[in-house]
C-alpha cells in the first residue's frame, strides 16, 4: 500500500518539472519511483547521492556533479517527516548535507512523500540525524549530552563504527524531545563547532505532494 502512494507522489510531482532545464534530485525509494517515470531527456540532473547517480546514469539521464552547476530550476526529494507548515526531517537516508545544499541552491524545492509521512509533530516519527565532522565526533557528542539530547551513531551492516556518509561525515541520530521547537533545536544543534549539517528542513519546501493509495494531494505554503 506505501509502495502504491509512493508511486501516486511520484506521479503526482512529474507537472513540476515543465520547463525545468537544471534539476536536483534526492535521495530515497520515493525519488526511486519518481526517477522509474522519468525519461531521458535534455535537461540536466544534478544527484544528491552516490545511489541517484547510479540510478540516473544507469536509466541514461544526463548527470551533473554538483560542483559543475551554479543554478537549478528545481529540486526534488523525499522526506521522512512533514507537518502542518510543510517542515520536514530528512536524511534518515543519510544523504542530508548534499540535500540541503542542493534545496537551499534551487530556485523551487517539491517534496514527495507517501501520507505515512505526515505529522502533527516534527520527530514523532524518529530521531532527527545530523552530519558531523568525523575528527569531531567527539566533541560533538559531549555537545549533545551537554543539552541534555538522547542520540545514538548510526551503523550499517558490513562495517564497523559509526556509517560515513557521502559526503564523508558520520551520522548521529538525535532524539526529538517531546516538547522541542524544531527551530530553536536546529540552532542549538547547529551552534555545536562540527555538526556540519542537521536533517531539519524548515521553511524550504514550496510544495509537497502527497500521494495516498487511491489518490494525491499537493500542498502549498497557502493551503
Ligand atoms: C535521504 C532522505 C530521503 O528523502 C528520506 O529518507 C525519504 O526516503 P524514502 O523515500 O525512502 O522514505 O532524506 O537522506
């Protein structure tokens, strides 16, 4: 059934690339279906993650490293939270530093998301990851005791120690309390000398398209 609204989301954010020639794409299984609709065409795609590379150049699509663009017209990616204004956790994928970068630098940013996503409050669902410098780590993690925050390293099978990510940092997911300001925590985490990058996208998304089984909704900062 996720599966099925993944693949409505996906079909539902397809419009929003219409004279779109520069396009970001995430990181996830709901940019999967998104880049499985997808045809190679003359616009040029910029990935945010070793897997869309592979996904994208494998389908034949043009790719660009992200350090040869300086525009996009859009950015599209998944997420794991949204609530009601449309903020967001990403980056349980682990590809969240390149994704913020590349949502900060698009002139618009759609999100697609399955309606399992929604929530009333950010973290409900899982803890918040951040990036940090791998040489800090650390400093970092007495940084987070010091605020009183509950985290854990993420690992992945096959290796041992904390997982590096993409863009060569380690990921600790963060427990978000129950009565956290998303905004107010994003700054303190990011105030903490090494956190490279939080999962906290406030304020970025333009749209987000929802897909349920049976149908889409896409909504807007207006809505
Ligand atoms: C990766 C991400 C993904 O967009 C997010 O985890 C959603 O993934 P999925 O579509 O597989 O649920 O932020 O860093």
């Amino acid at each position: 059934m996720e599966s099925n609204a993944k693949r409505r989301a996906a079909e539902g954010a397809l419009s929003f690339l219409e004279g779109a020639e520069v396009v970001g794409i995430g990181t996830g299984s709901t940019i999967m279906e998104f880049v499985d609709l997808m045809k190679p065409d003359a616009r040029l795609y910029v990935p945010s993650s070793m897997e869309t590379v592979r996904a994208l150049s494998s389908r034949g699509f043009r790719v660009a490293h992200p350090s040869s663009v300086s525009h996009m017209d859009i950015y599209v990616d998944g997420a794991d939270e949204v609530d009601a204004d449309l903020n967001m956790i990403k980056g349980r994928g682990g590809a969240l530093t390149m994704e913020k970068l590349l949502a900060h630098y698009a002139r618009s940013r759609i999100f697609i998301v399955d309606d399992s996503k929604i929530v009333s409050r950010l973290g409900e669902r899982g803890p918040v990851p951040i990036e940090v410098l791998p040489e800090a780590l650390g400093f970092v993690e007495e940084g987070l005791r010091n605020l009183g925050l509950h985290f854990e390293e993420r690992t992945c099978a096959g290796k041992r120690g904390p997982l590096m990510s993409d863009t060569r940092g380690y990921i600790l997911d963060v427990e978000v309390p129950r009565d956290a300001d998303p905004a107010n925590l994003d700054n303190q985490l990011r105030s903490i000398r090494g956190v490279v990058e939080t999962g906290f996208f406030l304020g970025m998304a333009d749209a987000v398209v929802v897909g349920y089984s049976d149908r889409v909704r896409i909504l807007t900062r207006s809505t």
